[in-house]
C-alpha cells in the first residue's frame, strides 16, 4: 500500500540533515517532560524515532482514506444554512482520524495534550494532508491559533481554549479580514467595546462584519477587532478570543475555485462575548506578526504537498501516455518540464525545512527567560524573512507546477476525471491567502536590505567544500557579490518608488543565492544532491547576471515609463 512518507524519500532526507535529534534537543530541552508525561520522550534517540513513526502513520492514514474521500469532498463542499455550517460527513471523518491519533496539537506542549513536536515535524505533516487533500490543512494544519494563546494568552484562556484544540475537541479560526479590508488589516473596523467600569468579568463585545474567514464555523475564534475609538491604524487594535454562540451569524459560505473542503466564510459578530488576549493596542503590530511566522509555513506546506501530488500524476501520466509510438515522458519538451518541477520541489523543501528549524530555535528562546536577547532578536529577524521567503517560493512554484503538470495531461488534464485540474484549482489559493505573494515580498525586502541574511551568507564563505564542489562554491561566492553591489545601489539612490517597483527581483536574487547554500550543504551528504545542486546554480547565475544588471543600472525612467503605460 502507497504511505506518503516512505515512498518520498526527500522528506526523510531533509529532516536527517537538519539533525533530528537536535531538533528534539531544540524543543525537549533536558528532556525532563518524560518524567510527567508517559508520552514525552525520555531522550533525544527515542524522540528521533517517535517523529519518525508518526510521520510514518500520517503518510499511511493520508495515502488511503484522507486521498479516497477527497474528490467527494471536492465535488460536495459544506452547507451553510440558517446562520450556520453543516459539515461534509466526509470532512468530519477525516479529523475524526487525526483526532484518534492524538494529532490535531502537534506542536502544542504536553501540558495542554499536545504532541511538542518541531515545527519541521509539523511541516512534513502538512505537506503531506496537502498532498492527499490541500483544503483539509486548514483545519488540521493552522494549529497556530492555540500557539498564540499559549504564547500571549493568560493562564485561565490557557486553560480554557487550548486543550480543547489539541485534543480536536474544538477546531480554530484567526478572524482576521472585513469585506472592504482585504490585507489591509490596519483598517479594521469591527468595533470592541471593553468592559463597563466596576465591570471585572473582562468581557468585552465584537460587532462588525470579517470575510474571507478560513474555518469561519470555527468554535474557538481569534479575532482582531478595533480597541482604541477614534483610532484608523493599526495601533488601535487588539486580538481577542471568543466562543462560536448564537451571537455569531455564518452569512454564507463563499462559492470557490478551490480547497472546497474548507469551508471560507462571511461572519457577523453581534454583540459577541470575548477576552482581550495580551495586551491592548498589541493585536497586529505584535500578535498578527508573530502568528504569520506558522501561517506563512503551514500555507508553504500546503503549497509543496500541491506540488508533490501534481508532479507525480503528471509523471505517471507522461510515463504511460503513448504519442507517437513513444511514452511522452521520453519526448525533450516533456522530461525538462518534469526535470524543472523536481528540481524546485526540492528546492522549496530544503528551504522550508530549513526555516522550520529557525522557528523552532525562535519559540524555545523567546520562552527562555535565560536566552542570549541579541541571538533571540537575531532568530527573530532571520524568521520574519525566511518564512514569506518560503511562502512566496513554494506557493509560486506550486502554481506553476501544477500548470505545468495539466498541461503535459494536456486535455484529459483539464478534466475532472482525473486530480490534476483540482491541484490546479487548489493552488491558486496558496500565493493569495495569509498574505500575496507581493506582501511576502514586502514582509522580506527590508531585512533583506538591512543585511539580516549577512551572517548566514558569511557563515557559508568560510565553509571548504571538496574539489568537485569547490567551482560551484566559487559560483555561488561570485553570485553574493554581484547581489551585494545590486543591494548597495538601491541603498546610495534613496528612491522609494524605484526600491518597490525592482522589490520583486531582489527576494528572487536573495531566494535564488539562499537556496544555492541550501544544495551545497545538500550535496555534501547526498551524490544527488550534487547533480541538481549544479543544475540550480547554473540557472541562477544566469537569472542573478540579468537581475543585478537590471537593478544597478538605476534608471528611473524605467518605473514612470511603466506606470505611463496603464491606460
């Protein structure tokens, strides 16, 4: 029988040379949880194993049912009536058996019934849900909504929302969008009004309108809603936490082009019960910000379990489909388009995976009230831009790979009889939702600009590789180079309009240097590793001579003959 995780050797592969065992080090600490808590590890050896045969489980559990309900659910969706959701009994089953399997808190601690798992356990536990079924990873993956009770919540909220989260008694939303505010959320308008004085329940009332909600039938809700009246910006607003009840109204459940087993929901609050979680003021300049660290690399992982599904239908596909005496896959055009999607689905695991592990460092520090303050700032700089790098990467590739995956199908993939034309539909959503693809690259340019990615590319020129590598080293040295004369351009011009419109193709130079690193450190482990890191590198000397030429060039008549051009 098929299992998502043995017969995909790459996740093992990644989550090896990241060092299992010092990710369990990362999250167990001295491992002195096992003492009271018969599921927590004793040591870094049995915690190694217990990650591997969970994910050995979710790839067996996902490669059967959750992929056999799948096109049903696709085709059925939920129903929504009288001011709430009926959910698709298939859907139902499905966390049903993630819920006997104790898996809906995976990153959760034990205290609260979760799993403490890394964030690149979790990461290859949502690649491969997404790879059986994109919409379920928004009700099993987005456990990030307990974490950040966990992390700004105060012990009774604790207490009260987030056992029930990781035992998947309850399911979550984040409650974030209003009709006329898509990813402008500093525009908020749905109203809190705080407790009347003498008033010491701490209950506040939500009124206003969210859309676009992910999980909107959700029982446990963060919603960020505006505190401070008279306010218009962000600093006006704070999250809170409430409970699904008769205040809450489910309008309608949005008609989609894709992840249709996720129910997308318009919401009113009337008059709704809620608690402050944190502190006032704090809701989008901190608390936002710091649970679109795990939104961005659940939805990263959602993209590349599209990915891995389309690229191999299509190559079974091109394996079996006879044209012209020949099965296609021997036919040039065919094999560089399978080549290329190989090549950068592994590029995006390597990249994801490699931020997991910077979010974990992040979590166990920023927890460690004897943690280095400086290494925390720093990890926390370095995840604000490696995750919207992994987000636009890997969700940027996944709709190209599945394009490209129907159109080697060619017409039977643009039918429903076959899954390619639902992983086309289920993509599109992943460079759109929890932030574009163009706010991930505004969330990464000013790092980008203010050198935080420095010490990783100096860490990477003081390393010696062996002679068959050593050109490609010297390649990727070379490339960092000409980035960094691109980047001192941008910095001596001081034009800000100039800095937005040539944005894009600077993450794409940082992207493509980062992600080079990534494959040399690869290929020192694996002889295959070797091959598509000489392919990657290759390719992105080409793209990294064109985009500094670009960008150092400065002309500013670039930008206003663009914007002459819409009529």
């Amino acid at each position: 029988m098929q299992n998502y995780f043995t017969d995909n050797p790459d996740i093992k592969f990644n989550l090896e040379r990241l060092d299992l065992k010092a990710l369990a080090d990362i999250v167990e600490g001295d491992y002195s949880s096992s003492k009271e808590y018969d599921f927590a590890p004793a040591n870094r050896d049995e915690a190694a194993q217990n990650y591997l045969d969970i994910l050995e489980v979710v790839g067996d559990i996902c490669a059967g049912p959750i992929f056999e309900r799948s096109r049903q659910i696709d085709k059925e969706g939920h129903i929504c009536e009288n001011g709430d959701v009926t959910m698709n009994p298939l859907v139902l089953e499905n966390l049903n058996d993630f819920k006997e399997m104790n898996l809906m808190g995976i990153s959760l601690p034990y205290e609260y019934g979760g799993l403490n798992m890394p964030q690149t356990i979790k990461i290859a536990i949502i690649e491969m849900v997404s790879r059986a079924d994109a919409s379920l990873m928004t009700l099993v993956g987005l456990q990030d909504i307990a974490e950040t009770i966990e992390d700004f919540g105060n012990d009774e909220q604790k207490a009260k929302y987030i056992l029930p989260l990781a035992t998947g008694e309850a399911t979550g939303a984040m409650v974030l969008t209003e009709p006329d505010f898509g990813s402008d959320l500093q525009s908020v308008k749905t109203k809190a009004t705080p407790p009347i004085d003498g008033d010491d329940s701490g209950v506040w009332h939500l009124n206003g309108t969210k859309r676009f909600i992910t999980n909107g039938n959700g029982t446990t809700l963060l919603v960020l809603a505006r505190s401070e009246l008279g306010t218009t910006d962000g600093r006006g607003l704070s999250m809170f936490v409430c409970s699904k009840d008769k205040t809450i109204n489910i309008d309608r459940i949005e008609e989609k082009l894709g992840i249709h087993g996720s129910p997308t929901c318009e919401m009113t609050f009337n008059n709704t019960p809620a608690y402050l979680i944190g502190k006032r003021k704090f809701g989008l300049i901190k608390y936002i910000m710091s649970l679109m660290n795990g939104a961005r690399i659940a939805v990263a992982a959602q993209a590349l379990g599209i990915s891995e599904a389309a690229y191999n239908l299509a190559k079974e596909y091109a394996e079996t489909r006879i044209q012209f005496g020949k099965p296609i896959i021997e036919i040039p055009a065919v094999y560089k388009m399978l080549s290329d999607m190989r090549l950068n689905i592994e590029a995006g695991r390597l990249l994801l995976y490699e931020t997991g592990k910077v979010v974990d460092k992040l979590k166990v520090s920023s927890k460690n009230p004897n943690a280095d303050r400086k290494e925390t700032k720093y990890l926390e700089r370095l995840a604000g831009i490696l995750t919207p790098f992994s987000k636009y990467f890997n969700a940027e590739m996944a709709n190209k790979t599945a394009y490209d995956g129907l159109q080697i199908m060619a017409g039977n993939g643009y039918m429903k009889d076959y899954d390619m034309e639902r992983y086309y539909r289920d993509a599109r959503i992943t460079n759109i939702y929890e932030g574009t693809s163009q706010l991930q690259v505004v969330a990464a340019i000013g790092g980008i600009l203010a050198g935080v990615l420095n010490k990783e590319l100096d860490k990477f020129k003081e390393l010696s590789f062996k002679s068959d590598l050593q050109p490609l080293s010297s390649s990727v040295k070379s490339m960092i180079t000409s980035f960094d004369k691109a980047v001192e351009t941008i910095k001596n011009q001081m034009d800000h309009e100039y800095t937005e419109f040539i944005s894009e193709r600077i993450v794409k130079m940082c992207l493509d240097i980062y992600i080079s690193t990534l494959f040399l450190d690869a290929a020192i482990k694996n002889d295959r590793k070797a091959k598509l890191a000489e392919i990657w590198i290759e390719e992105a000397k080409l793209k990294i001579k064109q985009n500094s030429e670009f960008v150092i060039s400065g002309n500013r008549n670039i930008v206003d003959n663009h914007s002459e051009i819409i009529v």
